[in-house]
C-alpha cells in the first residue's frame, strides 16, 4: 500500500480527505466525532504525510490511487484541495461514492477572464515560496488563522500543532505539483455529472476559495445543499466544528435521502 490510511471506528464507510501542504492528522477531531457512528478513514494524500508521492501527480492520478486503497462505497469528505480530489474521484469512479460533503471547495481555485470567484494565482505562489522557506512556522500560522474564534481555539490549536507535525514535511517537489493542480484545474464545466448528493459547507469569510465559488458550485450539482458558516474562513470543521459536526450529521444519517438534501438552497448559519 502506497498510501497512509487510518481507520477507525464502526458502521457505514467515510473518508476523510485534507488539503494542500497537509495530512490527515488536521482532521482528528472530526474522525473522532464521526468514528462514533461510522468507520472512518482518514487519507494522506500522496507525498504528504505518511503517504508515498505518486507519478504523475494530477488531480486525475491522485484520484486513481486513493479511490484503489478505499472501500467500494463511502461518503467522501473533501476539504479545500480535498475538495477537488474528492469531486474528480466522484467523475471517475460514480458507484464508490454515496455521498460527498464538500467544505471550503470551489471547481476552479483561480481567477481568469471568465471566473472572478477565486484568488489570484500569486496568492498561491506566494504561500508556496513561504512553506519552502519555513514549512512549520507557516504551516502553525495557517492552521491558528483557520481555528480562531472556533470552541476552546487555544486547546484546539495546541492539539492541532502536536498532532500535525508528528507527520513527516512534504517533499518540496510534491508541494509543488500539488500547487499545480490548485493553479490548473478547472471542474465547472463537470459539475452537472455530479449526481450524488452533496453537502458544501463554506465560511464567509473564506478568502483562498470564496464564498461564492461554493454559491456557483449549489447552483450547478443537481443534488446539492449549500451551508454558509457565518464567522468561519477557509477550514469552517476547525473554527466552527459543533456547527461543522451538526450539519454533517444531518447529512449522512439515513434520513437525509430526501428531498431536503436533494434541492438546490442556501442556509446562513
């Protein structure tokens, strides 16, 4: 096995799926909430973590090698980069994924003539260059901006830190084919064969993927439901996580088969 997976827990299968730079230990207080009711499995992805690199390193490839490693059918978590693997893998492999919970996603992270629902592409150069000069100083300075103002934000940022460099740094070649995924792929023109349910969760405040691009991604999916956090950024399960957990358990429970989850709307939470 190629990959690094963490399993735990009982019941019906989820996966749990992270972002650039990271691994899956920034997941930990969501695996523990969900391994109450599920088993989870909680992937680095590849080159990250404890995860090996794989070649070529495209959103297509990484998709192939975690949708090997997992069961034939879950719901996918997929946060930020996550996000987009977690659709991809959706595209490619329909019956493997019941359901998807998106947060922080967005088809197309940078700006361009005909999408103004992203960031500029210096932004994520700029965030590259810092984490090759000093991974750790800049990877706690993420992670404390996207904690701040959630539930006991001091004790959740200690564990976060103890739990998230306890993996080894990505290997700067990985981080930066991954931050060539983020620069170039483009899934709007996808999003209709999307046909499981899907949840988007996003902050308002998110500024590396806004708000709007989850807006765009509700309006175009044939089943989804958009829950805008109010108060959150970019990681809404890391600042926000009682109402993070809230929703999900929601979505996942059996009953959310219906038609509540299977129409368009937004909700401000």
């Amino acid at each position: 096995m190629s990959l690094y997976i963490e399993t735990v827990g009982s019941g019906e299968d989820v996966v749990l799926i992270h972002g650039w730079g990271m691994h899956g230990g920034v997941w930990s207080g969501v695996r523990d909430a969900l391994a109450e009711r599920y088993r989870v499995h909680v992937v680095d992805l590849p080159g990250m973590g404890w995860s090996k690199a794989c070649s070529p390193y495209t959103l297509k490839r990484v998709a192939e090698v975690i949708a090997a490693e997992l069961p034939d059918r879950a719901a996918f978590f997929g946060w930020s980069l996550g996000g987009q693997v977690a659709m991809r893998l959706a595209l490619d492999h329909p019956q493997q994924v019941e359901k998807l919970v998106l947060i922080g996603a967005t088809p197309r992270f940078v700006n361009g003539a005909d999408w103004q629902s992203g960031v500029a592409a210096e932004v994520f150069n700029l965030f590259a260059s810092q984490v090759a000069a000093d991974y750790h100083d800049t990877m706690t300075r993420f992670l404390g901006l996207q904690a701040f103002g959630g539930e006991s934000s001091r004790v959740l940022m200690r564990e976060l830190k103890e739990r998230f460099f306890a993996r080894p740094v990505p290997d700067s070649a990985v981080l930066q084919d991954a931050l060539h995924i983020l620069l170039e792929s483009d899934l709007r023109g996808e999003l209709p064969g999307l046909r499981q349910p899907t949840l988007l969760i996003h902050g308002n405040r998110d500024t590396l993927a806004p708000a709007d691009a989850s807006r765009f991604m509700a309006a175009h999916l044939p089943h989804a439901r958009l829950r805008i956090i109010e108060g959150a950024s970019h990681a809404p399960f890391l600042s926000h996580p009682t109402t993070f957990m809230s929703e999900t358990m929601q979505f996942l429970a059996p009953a959310s088969a219906g038609s509540e989850y299977l129409s368009t709307a937004e909700t401000n939470t």
